[in-house]
C-alpha cells in the first residue's frame, strides 16, 4: 500500500524555527532585561524607590517621555503625510526626498547632534534667525525635541509608506462618485486603513525617542532640572561608579515605557478589530 505523500514545507520545522527565536530573544532581550530587574532586586525595592524618588530623577524621567510622546504625535501626523506625498505624487526631487528619509538611519546619533547643534545654535544657520526674533532653539527643551523628531520621523514614514501602495485609487474614485468629500473620504476611508501602520510607527518612533541619547547630549545644554535627559542621567550615575542607581532609574524607564507601549498595543488590536468588523 503507498504511503500517502507528506507535503513537507522549505521553511524550517517549528522545533527548529521556535528554538533560533526563543534562543535569540533571550540573549538579545530578556537575558539583558533580566539582569537589570536582578539588580533591582539585589538593590531592595525600597532603595530603588528611594533613588526614584527625587526630584532630579523625576525630572529627567519627565523631560525625557513628555518631548519623546509629543515628539512621536508629531512624527505620526507628518511621517502619514511624508509617506502619502512620497507614493502618491510625482515632483522634482521625489528620489532625493525619498532616500533623505532613511538619513537618520545611516547616520551616526553624535554626527546628528553635532550637525543639529551646528545648525541651532545661536551661531548656527537657523538659530541666528531664531536669535533675531528672541528665540532659543539650542540648549533649550525645543533643541531636544527638534533632535527626537529627527531620530523618530522615519520609523512612522517608512511603515506607513508600504500601505499607502497598496490602498488602490479606485477606493477614493468610488467613494468621490457616492458623493463623499475629500475630509470624509480621509477620515472614514483612508486613515482606517492606514491606523494600524500609523500606530506601529508611532510606537517604534517613541521607544526610539526615549532612549537617545546621542543626538540629543549635544543639543540639549545637559541642565539639571531643566534640559537633562534620563539616559543621560543613567550615563552620569555610571560614570560616578554608581551602578545601582542606573539600574533603578533604567528600571523607571523600563516600566513606564512598558505601559506606554502596552496602551499602543491595546489601541492597535482595538483598530484592527474595528477594521474588520467594518
């Protein structure tokens, strides 16, 4: 009697695929957050409640996720329209555009806040205009979130833009001809379609916004209380050999970037459920 033919697939097996996953999620997340929480733990709740609970630490735990949040809401809106312009119209200098827009990924963060510095500061091109009209930018909360925005916007751009391809002319065509305008066609047609995108790049904006650190030092004028971001405060206990203190405040930023990232989760299932329910 002949065996009946077993379709194997080229992918790998489960045991195999699940085995590389688990092995290197846990060697490039959860082994190195777990020693974080160890350290924590070796600490004493108490005491990393303690080194929490001061007012520079809070502070720059304030600081660093008010500008990264307003900063991601920023790179939402325009990293949508960057991405909807760069598919959907042809102009002059769409490739060099297009290619700018990977700039953040290739450069080196110092090179950035070097550069960023250079061009606000009150010497700089855009900060002796700014000058002129008794404006700050450099070394000021406005030259961090000038720097969070530039990290952040491809990361929104570059996952909506896939979708934007794919949402054919023909669905605006049809709902123009039943007799929707241009507002309501974006807000019922478009924007649902382009949410659970828009929202992953926002969350991949933010986590990348809350832990720079490089293009940030520079432009940012490193004030306590005033311009000293979390990681650079994690940097500072490092260098003062004070490792249990880093670890308390890496611990503050782990959590609270956890629940933050938890509610873009929730809100991207919710979307996608309401998608398909449509």
């Amino acid at each position: 009697m002949a065996r009946p033919l077993i379709h194997r697939s080229p992918m790998p097996g489960l045991s195999l695929s699940l085995g590389i996953t688990v092995t290197m999620l846990s060697l490039v997340v959860l082994l190195p957050i777990g020693a974080l929480l160890l350290r924590g733990a070796t600490f004493g709740i108490e005491n990393v409640w303690d080194t929490i609970n001061r007012e520079r630490v809070w502070r720059a735990l304030f600081l660093s996720f008010r500008l990264s949040l307003i900063a991601a809401l920023f790179n939402l809106v325009f990293g949508v329209i960057l991405a909807w312009v760069l598919v959907r119209y042809r102009f002059p200098g769409r490739r060099l555009l297009d290619a700018a827009v990977d700039l953040p990924f290739a450069l080196p963060t110092a090179v950035a806040g070097i550069a960023l510095t250079a061009l606000y500061a009150p010497n700089g091109v855009f900060g002796s205009l700014a000058k002129g009209i008794g404006w700050k930018i450099a070394y000021t909360q406005w030259g961090i979130f000038i720097a969070l925005v530039f990290v952040g916007l491809p990361f929104v751009a570059r996952t909506v833009q896939p979708v934007v391809e794919e949402i054919e002319r023909e669905v605006e065509e049809a709902s123009a001809t039943l007799g929707a305008g241009r507002f309501y066609t974006i807000r019922r047609v478009i924007w649902p379609m382009l949410l659970p995108a828009a929202l992953t790049g926002f969350a991949l904006a933010l986590a990348r916004a809350v832990g720079e650190y490089g293009s940030v030092i520079f432009i940012a004028g490193n004030i306590p209380l005033v311009t000293e971001i979390a990681p650079l405060l994690i940097v500072i206990q490092l260098e003062e050999f004070n490792n249990d203190t880093a670890a308390s405040i890496g611990i503050a930023m782990l959590l609270i970037s956890f629940a933050m990232l938890l509610v873009i989760n929730l809100i991207q299932i919710w979307s996608r459920r309401r998608i398909g329910h449509v």
